[in-house]
C-alpha cells in the first residue's frame, strides 16, 4: 500500500460509526465526565477525601491501553499504522503508572512535590515514545518551501509554548529550594516542548497511514498533557489538593482511546482534498501563536508581576519575525507557482514550445503593432508521422517531435515564435519578415530537418511540408493560417522537404481549412447523408448486404465524397463525431429495412469505422448501445477497417476483441495495399477481407491473378472474402471461376439513396436485373 493512499472514514459512514462507538469508548468518556464534574465540585468546595480526585485515573488507563491493543490486531490495517497504535498503547500504559505515582506522592505529602522520580521517569518514558511513533510515521512529500514553512511554524508553536511554560512553571520554581522540584519542571518543560515539536511536525506535514482525525486527536491528547501543568499555579490557590492532572489525565486516555476507535473503524481509500483541507486548519498555528503570546503580554502588562516582560516582549517580536518569514516564503512559492501554472497554459507539455494558445496571441500582438510591418506565417507539417507512430510506436513518434522541436527552435530569430499547433503540425510566426526573409527562414529550416533523427536506435529521416502565407500588419491572423494551410498542402506534392508560399490560384481545389471548419456546421445542419452499395452474390446476382457510404452536400461545392473531407475530418478529430453520426444512422436505417422488407432486407449491413473511432475507449459500448437502441442483432453487422488499423497495439486491439465479444463482424477493407502479414491475418480477429478494386481490375496477362492467391488465402483461414470495384461483366465472371460469391461495384449498382434502395427490396429480381436508373444512381 502506497503512501499515496491513506485511512479514512467515509463521510456518510459518520452517524454510522457513532452509533456503532464500543462500551470501551463510552465507559472512557463517562469516566471523564465523572473526573471533571467531581473536580468541578472540588474547586467550589472541597468534599470528601482526596483520593476521590484521583480515583478514575487507573481506570481510564487501563480503557484507553486495551481500546489501542484492539486497534493495534486489526487486520485490515497495514503494518506501520499497526505499529503506530502499538506504540500509543505503551505510552498510554506508562501515563498510567506515571499519574499513579503522582497519586500516591500527592496523597502521602500534601505539601511536597507531586513529580516523584517514579512518576518523572514514567513521564518522561510515555512522551518518548508516543514522539518516537509520530516520528517514524511515513510523512507526505514537500517542496523545499513547504519544507521551510512547516519549520517556521513548528518554530512559531514551539517558541509560544515555550513562553507560556517558562512564565507559569519554570520561572515559578527557579527561586524554590527544592532541587528535586526544580529538576522535575525543567524536565516537563523540555518534555512538554520536544512534545509540541513533534505534534506539529507531523500536523503540518501530514501522514498517509493515521486516520486524520484520529492524528488530531492524537495531537490534542498531547497538547493538552504538555500545558496542563500551567494551571498547577492558579489551582493552588483554591485547594492544594486539586491538580489540572485530576482532569487532563483522563482527558489524555480519552482523547486516546477516540483517536483508536476512529482508526479501527477507518477505510483504506483516495485522500481526496486532504493537502487543501490541512493547509486550511493548519496555516492558522502560527497566527494562533502569535495571538497567545500578544494575549500573554497583556495579561504580564496588566498583573503586578511584570518580572519577565522582557522575555514575554521579546517572544512577541521573535514569533512577529518568524511569520513574516513564513509569509515571505509563501509568497515567494505562489509567485513560481503561477509562473508554472501558466507556462503549462501556453506551452506543449512534450515539446516544450508555445501551444496554440500562445501562438494566436504572439500572431495578434505581431498583426496588431504600431506602424507597416511585414508579418509571414510558416505552417510545417510532417509528412509520413503516422506510419513512424503505427510501425515503431508512440514513444518513437514523440522522440522524433522533440527533436523536430528542438530543430526548428534553433532556426528562428529571437523576435520570432515557434509552436506547436497540435500532433505532428508546427508553425512559426515570421515577425518583421517580408517575402524575402520568409525564403532565409524556410531554407534553414529545410536545412535543419535534412538530417535523419535517431530515436530509440531507430534512424529516421524527416520529410516535412511548408506552407507560408505572407501578410503584413492589419491582416486577419485566421486568415494568414488559412493560407498557409492551403501552401502547406500544395507543398505535399512537391517531392521532399519543401516549401512554398500561397498564392491565390491555389484555393482553386480544395480549400483543407475552410472544410475543417465547415464539417462541424455541416454536421449539425445535417448537410451529410448516407448512400447504400449492394453487395451482391456472383452466382445469381441477389442481393447479400449494404455498405453505407457517406457524402456531404455542399451548399456550394455541390456533392462532395469522402475523400474531400474525411482526411480533414481526421486531421481536426471530427472523424469521431462523423463517424457516430454515420453508424447510428445506418443502424436506423437498417432496423427499418428489417421491419418493413423482413427477409427481403440487406442480410448484413457494413459501416467503415476510423482509425481514431478504434482508438477510442469506450467505442465497443457506443456500439454496444446502438445494437440495443436499435434492436439489431449483431452478427447482421460488419465493421470495415483498413489493415494499418488493424496492426495498431493497445486500445484499437481492445476494441476489436471487445466487438468480436459483442457479436459483431469486422472486415478488412482494401486488402492488399497496406502492410498485411500472415501472422497478422492469425492473430487479429478478422471475419472477412474485401479485395482491393487495383487486383479486381487488374488486367489479364497470362499470369496467375493476384485475386486468385487472396481467394485461396482467405479458404485456407476460413474467412469471408468479398471483391470490390467490380465494374464489368467480365471481371465478374472471372471472380466466380475464382471462387468467389460476393462482389460489389457500378457492375451490379453504384450507392443508392435510401428511397432507391427501397424500391430495390420490394422488387422481384436481383441486382444484376434491377433497372439501369438504378444501377447509374449517384
């Protein structure tokens, strides 16, 4: 058990373990009530025999010693709070004989000292060892500063207790004569003190292995037998009988025996809030400190006594230095501690370099400035960064982000900013610089990312796009980053590391970032809708099942294809909003199906998840979800991924097992143009696999068909194979002869919309038959 995780009681659990409080406890707290309450009666008017006073001493020793030993057997508790509560029975045992003693000395000689060497060595033996098991319980971590805080307020509780004991016990007995008594309060003194010291030291810094409460009460036990004695000045004056131990004692044992029962009643679990909640009680000792000793000063001023004011004095300005140190060190530590705070506001936490955040305010602050100034902005984006994170891993992928970090911070001047905009996309704000300037930048950029990176013994060489937007103070800073979007993208085609600025003629294709930041909105206008591809059987041309194929229709593009806006969708995290949006309205659309057309329906329904669907947690329940929302029987559905997909470690394997659980079908789409091995076609769960449209449409030259290997491939591991892209009536005959008995293509359908498709289920014919409005549907 960590000591990040400590005892507690649970807070709905207080009422609870209240009422459940032992006979032990209670039999400890009406023997205080009667120690106090007969004491009470004493200091109005002495009654009965002193003896009386001391009576319940023994008794609530010996309550509080077997409450801690039952404590101390408690199996559910680790070891070292155990053995902490061993330790507390022990000093509880030898408070016992100590005040015992001190019974006996003060009923056999009324007039001499009640600290015997019985009772001083017994004493002395108890704070021993309850201040040995408080310093040896596991402490919580501390910066040096709260280090030095805790010092500086266990220096202001000791130093006040110190003036408190010295006014009231050690300056009274120093003219005394009695050498014995005189020896026994200079020993109560430091034993009170090394006590305090030792209570604060563990208050302030916390522990992960006592219950909280319980190690406050610990602490008021001590507490209250280390200043008790004070009082023995002011009781003389009402009875020599009466002696503040009459009360405190029991109070001790009291006090004791609670803190046990809390702890055996305790709950391992999470502290949460515990460093806020202490600092809020704790903070305040050294102010309490301060207030006990100018209230001290006050009484010495007001009294007729003021033989040691200067001491009392001098204590006040000692406590007054010590929290204004305390103050200057807190100060000092908040101070760095927003410093950090928003550092990790506005810089990457892996990288180190400005984030997004910091990189619009230094591009506004540049596009904002007084007078005409040039203003570039260089977008970098790393070609291939995914297939470095899919083969190697994500440790890899974030070395070769570092050092790519490190690079382009060592190519730009101080008056420019460097950042990261988010996975492998950097940009740099070019402040002052023209054209001109923007090409010097570029060139050591380029120059810098030449070198290959060495990552884990990995040798990997870089081939990053740059796209530049030149601007000049007064531009728009979304519209600077737009431009530089759309060169960084023309600058893909160019082959290797380079560069190039926008230029206007550019935009003419596709606009990346004005997509990106059009899907969202398309989404909720419900610009996006589903087409339906038949997926037929080769032998007679009936139909076996649907793929849902998404579009958007543009408001002024016109009809776009995935290919247009997925990858954005992708490079933004859209990709997880579309793609729940795709399958929830398959899976609607297919219930539908199901209840109008019963056996007539599509038999299985394929819906294409991302790469980023896969990777997230919780992706197996959504579906999950939708399989019971939709009352849809799951082995009718097929999940289609890409073979990169299905190579990735870590959660996108969790996922696939967990759909497979589910019932669910999963396919492996474009077969043969990714990084399939055998082994992996084993050991992934993989149903089905859909031949890629480049060996469906391969042409025929006398060589054995690489259609015919996938065919025999997929026989041999006992999986579902279905060919795509088949577009004439040829193709589709040599895929029979092959072996195979699915297909889909513009041979058979292209994607219907959902009201064609219908027509398609009510007529009595197969696809291959259907009507050629049909079949030339967009």
């Amino acid at each position: 058990m960590g000591a990040s995780e400590v005892l507690h009681a649970p807070g709905a659990g207080e009422p609870a373990r209240m009422r459940a409080m032992s006979g032990q406890l209670m039999l400890s707290g009406l023997l205080l009530v009667v120690a106090a309450v007969w004491f009470t009666v004493n200091l109005v008017q002495p009654v009965g025999p002193a003896a009386l006073l001391w009576l319940t001493t023994p008794v609530a020793a010996v309550v509080s010693v077997v409450i801690c030993v039952r404590t101390a057997r408690t199996d559910h508790l680790p070891e070292p709070t155990r053995r902490f509560w061993r330790s507390v029975a022990i000093a509880l045992g030898l408070a016992g004989v100590a005040q015992v003693a001190q019974a006996y000395d003060a009923l056999t000689d009324p007039h001499g000292s009640q600290t015997g060497p019985v009772m001083l060595a017994a004493g002395t033996a108890a704070m021993l060892v309850v201040g040995h098991a408080l310093y040896k319980l596991p402490l919580g971590r501390h910066s040096v500063g709260a280090l030095l805080r805790i010092v500086l307020d266990a220096a202001s509780v000791i130093l006040a207790a110190t003036v408190f004991l010295w006014h009231f016990v050690t300056r009274q007995q120093l003219g005394s004569t009695h050498d014995g008594l005189l020896m026994a309060s200079l020993v109560l003194t430091v034993l009170g003190l090394v006590a305090v010291f030792t209570v604060v030291k563990v208050l302030l810094s916390g522990c992960a292995f006592v219950d909280g409460q319980g190690l406050r009460l610990v602490a008021l036990a001590l507490f209250v037998g280390a200043v008790a004695p004070v009082l023995q000045p002011f009781l003389n004056a009402f009875d020599p009988r009466l002696s503040p131990m009459q009360v405190s004692v029991p109070m001790v044992f009291f006090l004791g025996a609670w803190a046990a029962e809390r702890q055996r009643h305790a709950q391992f679990g999470p502290r949460r809030g515990a460093v806020a909640q202490r600092r809020r009680v704790y903070s305040v000792l050294p102010y309490a400190a301060v207030a006990a000793v100018d209230g001290l000063l006050l009484f010495v001023f007001r009294s007729d006594d003021r033989a040691d004011v200067a001491v009392v004095v001098g204590a006040a300005v000692a406590l007054t230095t010590l929290v204004v140190l305390r103050q200057m060190t807190a100060f000092r530590d908040n101070a760095r501690l927003l410093r950090q705070l928003d550092h990790g506001a506005n810089h990457d936490a892996l990288t180190g370099l400005p984030n997004r955040i910091l990189f619009h305010k230094r591009l506004n602050k540049a596009l904002t400035a007084p007078g005409e100034r040039h203003v570039s902005v260089a977008l970098i984006d790393l070609d291939d960064f995914k297939v470095v994170n899919d083969s190697l891993g994500h440790e890899v992928g974030d070395l070769l982000l570092i050092a790519v970090a490190q690079r382009l911070a060592g190519c730009i001047r101080a008056e420019d900013t460097v950042a990261r905009l988010g996975g492998d996309e950097f940009v740099v704000v070019l402040d002052g610089a023209d054209p001109a300037a923007a090409d010097l930048a570029a060139d050591r950029m380029v120059a810098a990312l030449r070198a290959p990176v060495v990552a884990d013994g990995h040798e990997l060489p870089i081939r990053a796009s740059i796209g530049i937007a030149d601007g000049n103070s007064g531009d728009e800073a979304s519209l600077l980053l737009r431009h530089a979007d759309i060169a960084m993208y023309a600058a893909k085609n160019v082959v290797g590391t380079a560069y190039l600025h926008y230029h206007p003629s550019m935009a003419t294709g596709t606009d990346h970032a004005n997509i990106g930041a059009e899907l969202r909105e398309a989404i909720d206008r419900e610009e996006l809708f589903l087409l339906y591809q038949p997926i037929v059987s080769l032998d007679d041309g009936k139909l076996m099942g649907a793929e849902a194929l998404v579009r958007w229709a543009h408001p002024t593009r016109g009809t776009l294809g995935p290919d247009a806006f997925i990858p954005v969708a992708e490079r933004t995290g859209l990709v997880v909003l579309l793609g729940r949006w795709v399958m929830k309205t398959a899976f609607r659309q297919f219930h539908d199906w199901i209840a109008e057309h019963g056996d007539a329906a599509p038999q299985v329904m394929n819906v294409n998840v991302s790469a980023r669907d896969l990777r997230e947690e919780g992706f197996a329940e959504f579906v999950g979800g939708l399989l019971k929302e939709y009352k849809l029987p799951a082995h009718r559905i097929t999940l289609e991924i890409t073979e990169t997909m299905a190579l990735e470690p870590g959660q996108s394997i969790t996922n696939l097992h967990d759909l497979r659980e589910l019932g669910l079908r999963v396919s492996l789409d474009d077969f043969g143009t990714g990084h399939s091995t055998l082994t992996m076609l084993h050991d992934c769960p993989i149903d089905e696999i859909k031949l890629d449209r480049s060996f469906t449409q391969a042409n025929i030259d006398g060589r054995v068909p690489m259609a015919a290997a996938v065919i025999h491939l997929a026989q041999v591991l006992g999986l579902h194979a279905v060919a795509e892209g088949v577009e004439t009536s040829e193709q589709a005959e040599l895929l029979l002869s092959l072996g195979y008995i699915a297909a889909q293509g513009y041979h058979f359908s292209r994607p219907m919309s959902p009201e064609q498709f219908t027509k398609l289920l009510m007529a009595p014919r197969s696809v291959r038959t259907a009507p050629a409005a049909w079949q030339m549907s967009a």
